[in-house]
C-alpha cells in the first residue's frame, strides 16, 4: 500500500538519518541527487527496487548498505549496495519478472486464457491516466507468460515484462487476460516483482543489472 512517493520521502529521511554524504543539486532549490527506475505501481509487492545515490566522497559499499539498512523502516530492506558505473540506471533496467497469485484461481482456465493471449498479435485495454482513458497494447510487451501452481500453493501468473512508455503493469496484463481469453479471477490478486535487469532478447532471461 506504500506509492513511489511514500517509498522516495522514506529513503530520503533514512538517508538524512543514517549520515551518508548525500551529494546535493546546485540551483536556488537544491535537491538531494537521488535516481529511481522503472518504480513499481501502488498495489504491487517489490523484490527488486533500484535507486542510484549520489555522494559527495567516496564511501565503502558495505558501511553504506550498513548505514542505510538500520535506518529504514521494517519492509523497507537494502539487499545490495555497488558502486554506480557510469550511464543511466534506466538502461540497465528494461524488463521485469514478475509472480501474479491468484487465489481460489482454476489453474486450467487460466492456461487455457494465456494461451488465448500469448496467441494474440494485439490485446488492448484501456486504463485511466492524468490526461485521460488511454488504450495500450498489453500483449506487445509480453516476453513470456505462463500459469503455475505448486503444491497447495495459489496458481500463480508467471511473467516477463518489457519497460514500455507509458508502462503496462501486471494489472493491465491481468485484464487483457479477462477480455481476451476469459480468465475469471475470484479474489484480488497480489503481484510481485522478482527481477528488473536487461532484457536478453535471444534467451528471454533478465540479466542482473549491478552485475
């Protein structure tokens, strides 16, 4: 339930609180140099969140993970911390992973609906946006999709997005599937993002992007 603006205030204050020499924007209105990418839409879980610091002297990866870690709050988590290398953060994110679960979901209606989709050149849908009701392409950026159940598990949607302008998000991709290929959903589904990373075109994989 937290939005890209309720996770950027968070850091911004765990910066402040934990010390790092956070560099700052020149200007009447400074601003601490702070970058995101491919940020996650509000009602989705996150395994894979990137943000780029800029320092004003040089510090050792492992004290700012340290520094930074204890002073966020629960839920907030840093998993890595590497030294930046020269270019924009976007360009090493252009696709995610993600695990769409769908409880009390038949796990055959819904293979049976993306194999609807995945066969579709073209499935619209239509979202609101500051400027109005939008339509976009959900199935162009659909690397791969799958519905998986394990054990006693909720079926789940497996799933592979390229990072499009605007972006399509798990739920447009879950109502492409409803108009499309009929899949009836029976309770809200959580989405969670796995993986952000460089797309490889030739295998479909993500490849880690602070490798």
């Amino acid at each position: 339930f937290t939005s890209h603006r309720d996770f950027g205030r968070a850091l911004e204050r765990a910066i402040r609180r934990s010390g790092l020499p956070i560099a700052f924007s020149s200007g009447f209105n400074p601003h601490p140099k702070i970058s995101y990418a491919g940020a996650s839409p509000t009602g989705a879980a996150s395994e894979a969140e990137y943000v780029e610091i800029g320092l004003t002297e040089v510090l050792d990866p492992a004290e700012a993970h340290r520094k930074l870690d204890a002073s966020l709050p629960p839920g907030l988590d840093v998993l890595r911390v590497v030294v930046a290398e020269p270019g924009a953060l976007a360009d090493l994110l252009t696709a995610s992973h993600w695990h769409i679960a769908l409880p009390e979901t038949d796990l055959a209606q819904a293979q049976a609906a993306v194999e609807k989709f995945l066969a579709l050149d073209e499935v619209l849908v239509e979202r609101m946006m500051k400027k109005g009701l939008r339509e976009l392409n959900a199935r162009e950026v659909v690397v791969s999709m799958r519905a998986v159940q394990d054990g006693d598990d909720p079926m789940t949607i497996d799933v592979v997005l390229r990072h499009s302008t605007p972006s399509v998000r798990p739920d447009d991709v879950l109502t492409g599937l409803r108009e499309a290929g009929g899949l009836q959903i029976a309770q809200t589904p959580v989405a969670t993002r796995l993986e952000q990373g460089q797309l490889d075109e030739s295998t479909g994989t993500i490849t880690d992007p602070l490798g």
